[in-house]
C-alpha cells in the first residue's frame, strides 16, 4: 500500500470526524474570503463612485451625507441650496465641468434623479446605451440597468414617482416600442434652468392629511416615460433614474423665483483651483463645498474601523479550526497507538510515522481550503445584488488577488502546525512503548 493510499484509509477511518474538520475549515476560509472580498469592493467602489467630480456643492450640513446622497444614492439628500449657486459656480474659471442635481422622488425605492444629460459624456465617456435614447423633455428617463433588470422594465413603459426615498410607486404601462435604438451616453441638451423639488431636504415638518393627499396626487398626475436603459457601468448610477434637471418643479407646478436644487457636481480645472472654489462657496449663505475624495475617505476608514470587530471574530473561527484539526488528529493518535506500533515492529521509520500523521491533517487542510475558497466565492455571487441594492457597492465574486495566496498559505501552515504536536507524540516514543500502549 502506498503512503498516500495509507493517509487516505486512515482518513476515511474515522470520516465523520475528518469531515467535520473539513467543514470547520472550509467555514473559516469561506469568511476570510468573502471579508476580503468585499472589503477590496468597498475601496474600490468608493474609488469609483465619484467619478471625476473632486468637489460637490450642497446645503450646509454633514459632508458626509452630502456626498453619499449625491454620488452613491444613499439617504436622503442634506437640504436645498438656491438656483444663482450654479451660475456663480459656472461663472468661476477655476471650474471646467459643473452639473446641478435635483433629487427627493423615487420610484419603488430607487431614486429619481433631475441632471443635464452631458453629465454621462462626463463621466463615462462616448458609451452606448443598452437599449433606446437618453431623455431630451420633462417627463422622460433612462433608467440603470439594475434597476432595469430588478423591475423588468423595457423602453417605452411608463410609471408614476412617489415623494421621498422609501415609498413606493406605480407602474403603469408596458413596452411600447422596439428597445433595440442605441445611442451614445450624452445628448444635444443644453443645461436647462436650475432647480429641485423644494422640501427634499433634510427637515421633516409634521404633515397633516391634507398636505398628503396634495403631495400624493402630485405625483400620481405626473407620468414617466422610459426612453432608455443605460448599459451595466458598474457604479451606483446602475441603481437611479435620470431625468431633465427640472422635473421637480414639473411635479409640483413651481415657479421660477421659488426653484432650488438639491446639489452641484462640480468638476474643477485644476487641483488648486478646487481649492479656490471651495473658498469662495464656503464664504455663502447656507452653502457648502466638499471635497469629494476627503468625505469618501472618511467613510472607508469608518468602515475600516468597524471592520476590526469582523476580524477579531474571523481570528476566533481560525482559532476553532485549529483546535479541531489538533482534536481530530489528537484522536487519531489514541485510536491508532497500537497500529502504529505494529508498523514500527514491522520496519516503518519514525519519520513515516510523522509523515502519516502530518500529512492527513495537510490532506483535510487542504480540502476543506478548496471547498472553502469556493464557498467564499459562491456566497459573494449570492450577496452581490444585496449590497448594491443596499449599499451600491459591487462585489466580483470572481476576483482573485494577492489575498487568495495569504488565505492558502495562512490555511495550509495553521493545518501544519496543528498536525505537528500529535505527531512528534507518537516520534517520541518507541516502538515496544507502542504496542503496549
């Protein structure tokens, strides 16, 4: 009999117990690896989630918010700011790219949100929508492709917004053209006159029944049309509705003199010049700047510190499948002290005897960090719609990194350093001790 055939019988000998061992470190890898995976999907999809837009106008509040409702569609926005902030933030030099943003309405939970089509030219460049044409009048919208798939929606269907970011809406017509149209992400618009829905801020005054019913026929009034559906860009956007800037005034029938918006994305020149705008923003009336990346950052390492509890309890699940692969060899050494005896009287070396013993804990190791790995990857597919929908952070399931070989190495030397006490147990002692042991 070989020495792997060996190992292998002695492992189906007592499978209940290897299996179990097995599982507890295919549980551990499993974890190690979906905390790593969607801890590279944060950073990275906050990375990605403001595109080239460094600084963004709002009302005066948390930075924090701010940039969360604006680039990740997250919360409720933080207030309204006037619609004169666009043109003195178009008027500085220091800008070479700005864009205002209504926001306050959803439709099923995803948000509504009022911006210049030029904005995807901006950000995404010359990219084609997956199906028919961006919005040109009031009333039109191109929805995410997330929120395309998860409603079933198709150019052509029409449906009505409800006020804020949780209630829910209606969908009222199905597809009535061909969606087949490409056409790039940007349009011919100009940027139209600047405002939002007034009352999408932050402030929640008591409403009565009357107010209600007035916000809610509003909104039932107004219809929406799908023109198109924007391809799969892999940020938050996937998950919003864009429309012309001045749906929200639509809605709510309001007048120039009473417009306002909900923020401005602003894309500066220069570095330095971001630093000149923000100056002179931050010297207005109920007004402020942010920098996009600062806030960004201060969410990661937010996320970063709660972080640590998660890898306080993934220390504790490596400890446990430690334990259980000492456990298991630890019984294999009562169960098998006479065979192996029997093997030294018969001519094994104690090195086989050590061989035998190191390399079943390496054989469970390394099955269960197999079926672990692909455990982790698995799990990560299934939750990835979760946390976008959530979060608008997109896991790969399928990326593989630096920290699979950390993971393996990591597994396999854990799996080792278990097996090796057992083992020089049994080196230690002599063959006739052994036997008659």
């Amino acid at each position: 009999m070989s020495f792997f055939h060996f190992i292998i019988r002695n492992i189906l000998h007592r499978k209940f117990l290897s299996l179990l061992t097995m599982l507890s470190v295919t549980a551990t890898v499993a974890f190690v690896l979906l905390l790593s995976l969607s801890r590279a999907s944060v950073e990275q999809g906050a990375q990605k989630g403001y595109g080239p837009f460094d600084v963004v106008v709002g009302a005066q509040g948390s930075q924090t918010q701010l940039v969360l409702n604006t680039f990740y569609h997250i919360g409720a926005p933080v207030g309204n700011i006037p619609a004169h902030t666009m043109e003195a933030v178009l008027e500085d030099s220091n800008v070479d790219k700005a864009y205002a943003m209504t926001t306050g309405d959803n439709y099923n939970g995803f948000p509504i949100v009022g911006i210049d089509p030029q904005y995807f030219l901006t950000r995404y460049g010359d990219q084609k929508l997956k199906n028919g044409s961006l919005y040109r009048s009031t009333g039109e919208v191109v929805v995410g492709a997330y929120v395309a798939r998860t409603l079933g929606l198709q150019v052509g269907d029409t449906f009505t917004g409800a006020h804020g970011l949780v209630e829910g809406a209606h969908h009222t017509g199905e597809a009535g053209e061909d969606g087949n149209k490409e056409a790039s992400l940007h349009g011919d618009e100009e940027l139209d006159e600047l405002g939002t829905d007034a009352g999408h801020g932050d402030e929640r005054p008591e409403v009565h029944p009357a107010e209600h019913d007035e916000h809610h026929d509003e909104h039932e009034s107004f219809t929406y049309t799908i023109t198109g559906i924007l391809p799969d860009l892999h940020t938050p956007d996937d998950r919003a509705v864009f429309t012309t800037l001045d749906y929200a005034w639509a809605v709510h029938g309001e007048t120039s003199g009473d417009r306002e918006i909900t923020a401005i994305l602003v894309k500066p020149a220069t570095l330095l010049g971001a630093h000149g705008l923000k100056t002179k923003l931050d010297e207005m009336n109920q007004v402020q700047a942010v920098y996009t990346s600062k806030a960004v950052a201060d969410v990661v390492n937010l996320v970063d510190r709660g972080s640590e509890i998660i890898e306080f309890v993934t220390l504790l699940c490596v400890i446990l499948a430690a334990v259980s692969i000492l456990l298991s060899l630890v019984a294999a050494v009562n169960e098998r002290t006479k065979d192996v005896g029997l093997l030294r009287l018969l001519g094994k070396s104690k090195g086989y005897v050590l061989m035998t013993l190191v390399g079943e804990g390496f054989l469970v190791t390394v099955a269960g960090l197999l079926l672990g790995i692909v455990a982790g990857h698995v799990t990560a597919y299934f939750l990835k719609d979760a946390l976008f929908s959530y979060a608008g952070i997109q896991i790969d399931p399928f990326q593989w990194s630096g920290d699979h070989l950390y993971i393996a190495f990591g597994a396999v030397a854990i799996g080792l350093l278990a097996a090796l006490g057992p083992a020089l147990r049994l080196y230690r002692m002599d063959s006739l001790s052994l036997f008659k042991a």
